[in-house]
C-alpha cells in the first residue's frame, strides 16, 4: 500500500510539473511565435527589395488562443501585387513543451519548447486551390531548448488561381532547420513541378498579354552561416540549384515573344567570410540552353569575386536594399570605393559555349593593386592592376553554324541559303576585325587576347603605347558603367 502511495504520488507530481511546464511554455511559445512573424516579414521586406520587386508580402493579422497544453494559431500571408491584393490565411496548433502532445503521439518524446502544425485554410481566394479535404500546403515545425528550429514543408496544388487570369501548379516537400535568430540554416527542398501562367485579355499592346514559367524536378539546397550582428549581410553561404528543365516564355500582342528552355541546369552560387574580406563564387552550368527554340550549345560558367571588404560590401548590400532604383547613395559611393582601394579580383574561367563544330569560349582575370587614388595619375594608370588578362577564343566553324541556325529560325531560310548569309556576315567581321587588330585568326578560330606583362599592356601581341592604354581602359569603364 505504502509503494502504490509512492507510486501516485510521483505520478501526480510528474502531471502537476508536465501541466505547470506545459503552461509556462505556452506563453514563451507565444512570445517566440510573435518574433518569429516579426523577423519573417523583415527577412521578406528586406529580400524583395533587394531585387527590385513591386510587391509586398506580409504575414498579418497574427493570432494566438492560449490553451493549457496546446494554443490556436493563425495568421494571414497579406501578398500586395500593383493592382491587386491578395490574402492567404493559415492556421493550425501550436503543442506546447516541454513535451508536446503532437510529438508524444509519434512516439517522439524529445524536449521542446513548442511543436507547431500549420496549413492553409479556405476563404474566397484558396478554395480553389483544395482538390480534397486535406490542405494543399502543409508546414510543420518545432523549437527546441537548444534554440534550434526544425521543420518540414509540403505542398501539392493544381491550376490554382493566383488572380485575375493567372494560375500556378506547384508540387514541392522540403525539410529546413536553423536557430532563433536565423543563424546557421539549412534547407532542402524538391520541386517535382512548378508552373506558373497567366493569360492577360485586357493588356496594353506593350504590356505581357500571355506568360508561362516551368521548373521540372529542381532541388534547392541552402546552407547559411553565422550571421553577426555588424555584418547581418556578409555571412558564408552555399547554394546549390538544379532542374531537369527551365522554360520561360512570354508574348504581347505585338511580338510572339523569344521562349528560353534550359535542360540539366545547375546554379551554385557560394560565400566565404574570411577576417575582414569575402569571397564570392557563382557556377552555372546547363546541358544545352535553347533561346527561340535554337539549341545554342552547352554552358559552362565560372565566376569569382575575391578579396571583397567585407564591411563595405555589408553596406553596399544594405544601400541597395534601401535604394531599389539602384542609384548609387553616399554611403554606398564611399563603399564602392573602399572595395575598389582593397585589392578585388574578378576571374572569370572559363564563359564557355560548347557545340559539335568547336567553342566559344572566353576567360578573364582582373585583380587591383592597393590603390592610393590620390596619386593616381595618367602615366601610371596600369600600376593599378596587379593582373589583367583577358581572352577569347571562338571556333569560326562553330560560330558560323550558330549564325546559320538563327537565320534559318528567325528568316525562315532553308539551310543551304542560311549557310551563305552566315558565311557572308563572318567574312566580313573577320576583315573589319582583323584591319581594327580587334582579333587574330588562325585556321580554325578566332582570338583576342589582353594580357599585363612586365614591360606593359599587350593586345594581341603588340605591347600598347600609353595613350593606347588610357583609351582602352577609358572604353572599359564606359561600357561597364552602361
């Protein structure tokens, strides 16, 4: 009797200490749910005008019914597009620590702070997008003590109106996780299929009066470092894209539109923070890119931005995010030129272009001394660099064939008549090229080649006088500022 005692005794104050847990953290569960909104819609701000988008979303209307062992949650995703608004609710249950219920059920029994379950819910603009009972989009999700945040995405909606004429098709799943503040994430999502179209009777000669944009079996990997909070934009970061195909098509009622597909894709882009610099690295590769329905080739592309101050690049990055007209600030002028005085590096190996006849390939490499602006003068301007190289190599065979398959699309010319005008239009390049020493040609290709050497600026083997120089760096700059 005495045991059985003991027993309940343990038994009840293991319920009373479960019940007190579960509604203390209830209201820590309340108060992280709340900033965890708030950061969401800074993220978002932050990212859509970064990239100059004319829309606002917006996680609104946010609500929490606390209850013992589990709350209530819902909020609205509030989307403003130019000439309409949209709201998306969402709601579900927020399982309140130290042992949520949702959890003890899968017979998952470690800690948390709170374990929730979101989904969309009907109103007049998703109804459509229920092809059953079951939610078309699902988001799960759980904080742990150790203030990490892990969760898990679905979602499966068909032709589901957007607005007004448009639609979209998506089937995505995807697991994410990383801590409180944002830091040290990472996501992995699988896209079997998106699509997105939209047909526009009332659109202005000008204006898109049909689109489509189609991803097929693309995966998205992202993985994120610490974010500090001196440099919230400078952080390491690794991002890895692929798609088994990318199509893009459009049209006014003017011109039918150019489609682009893209097959085997892959977009990596990666950053590392190291002291007081940060590298960049961008990789884009495709197995073969059709522009109007004309295979151009293979892709290669290899691109790095090196040697970057890394606090500059922080506030070039917050300026643009702030000035979306992209017109250069103060602040961000003062960036720019402190990025430039602190020895950057492009290098671009290779830009390649491959088809059956040959390449078509360019490389470069320009790196900057330690620049001191203030004694920069004409006559030693390339004291700037401590590399410039700069390359092109292009097959003539494979160039010709690439001009002789525009014309047979674009003049609906049959291929013997197209092979002509293509053998016309190189010739005549080549002379005026070769008359400008613009390029150099050899029995299969065309070459241009910069190169700093020792004893100065070569350009196709013939070392520049230093008026040259100046005015080739002048046309640089021009054509980089346009």
């Amino acid at each position: 009797m005495k045991k059985l005692t003991l027993a309940l005794s343990a038994v009840i104050a293991l319920t009373a200490i479960w019940t007190g847990g579960a509604w203390y953290t209830g209201k820590v569960a309340e108060a992280e749910f709340q900033s965890q909104m708030q950061r969401a819609n800074t993220e978002i701000a932050k990212a859509l005008s970064a990239n100059d988008v004319r829309i606002q979303v917006k996680m609104d209307n946010v609500r929490f019914q606390r209850g013992w062992f589990v709350s209530e949650v819902s909020y609205d995703t509030v989307v403003e597009l130019p000439d309409e608004k949209v709201s998306v609710p969402f709601n579900g249950a927020l399982y309140h620590g130290p042992l949520p219920l949702n959890q003890i059920k899968r017979f998952d029994f470690a800690p948390a702070i709170f374990s929730a379950e979101l989904e969309i819910a009907r109103n007049d603009v998703t109804k459509d997008w229920f092809a059953s009972e079951q939610s078309p989009l699902k988001n799960a999700f759980t904080l742990s003590y150790g203030q990490r945040l892990k969760g898990k995405t679905e979602a499966n909606l068909r032709d589901a109106k957007l607005g007004e004429g448009e639609y979209f098709t998506l089937n995505l799943s995807g697991r994410y996780e990383l801590d409180k503040n944002g830091n040290n994430s990472k996501a992995n999502i699988e896209v079997k299929e998106f699509t997105r179209k939209g047909i526009k009777p009332n659109a202005t000669p000008e204006e898109v009066a049909e689109y489509v944009i189609q991803l097929k079996n693309a995966e998205l990997a992202v993985e994120t470092g610490e974010r500090s909070a001196e440099l919230p934009n400078v952080f390491d970061l690794n991002y890895q894209f692929k798609a088994d195909e990318i199509h893009l098509s459009g049209q006014t009622q003017q011109d039918e539109g150019v489609p682009i597909t893209v097959k085997n894709a892959k977009f990596d882009f990666f950053a590392k923070v190291k002291d007081s610099v940060v590298d960049y690295r961008i990789d884009n590769n495709a197995d073969s890119l059709h522009y109007d329905e004309i295979n151009l080739g293979k892709l290669i592309n290899h691109w790095e931005f090196n040697h970057l101050d890394a606090k500059a690049m922080n506030t070039l990055i917050s300026e643009a995010q702030a000035y979306p007209d992209k017109t250069l600030s103060p602040a961000a002028e003062t960036a720019l030129s402190t990025i430039i005085k602190h020895q950057p590096q492009l290098k671009i190996d290779p830009m390649l272009l491959i088809r059956e006849q040959g390449n078509l390939e360019m490389k470069a490499n320009v790196a900057l001394s330690e620049i001191d602006l203030a004694h920069l003068s004409q006559s030693n301007v390339l004291g700037i660099f401590s590399a410039l190289n700069w390359t092109v190599d292009v097959n003539k065979a494979a160039l010709k064939d690439l001009l002789s398959a525009i014309a047979q699309k674009q003049d609906n010319l049959p291929k013997n008549e197209a092979d002509k005008q293509a053998d016309a239009l190189l010739s005549d390049f080549i002379m005026q090229a070769k008359n400008n020493n613009f390029l150099t040609e050899d029995e299969t290709s065309l070459k241009l080649v910069l190169n700093l050497e020792k004893d100065g600026l070569h350009f196709n083997g013939t070392k520049l006088s230093e008026k040259e120089v100046q005015m080739l760096l002048f046309a640089l700059m021009i054509n980089l500022e346009q």
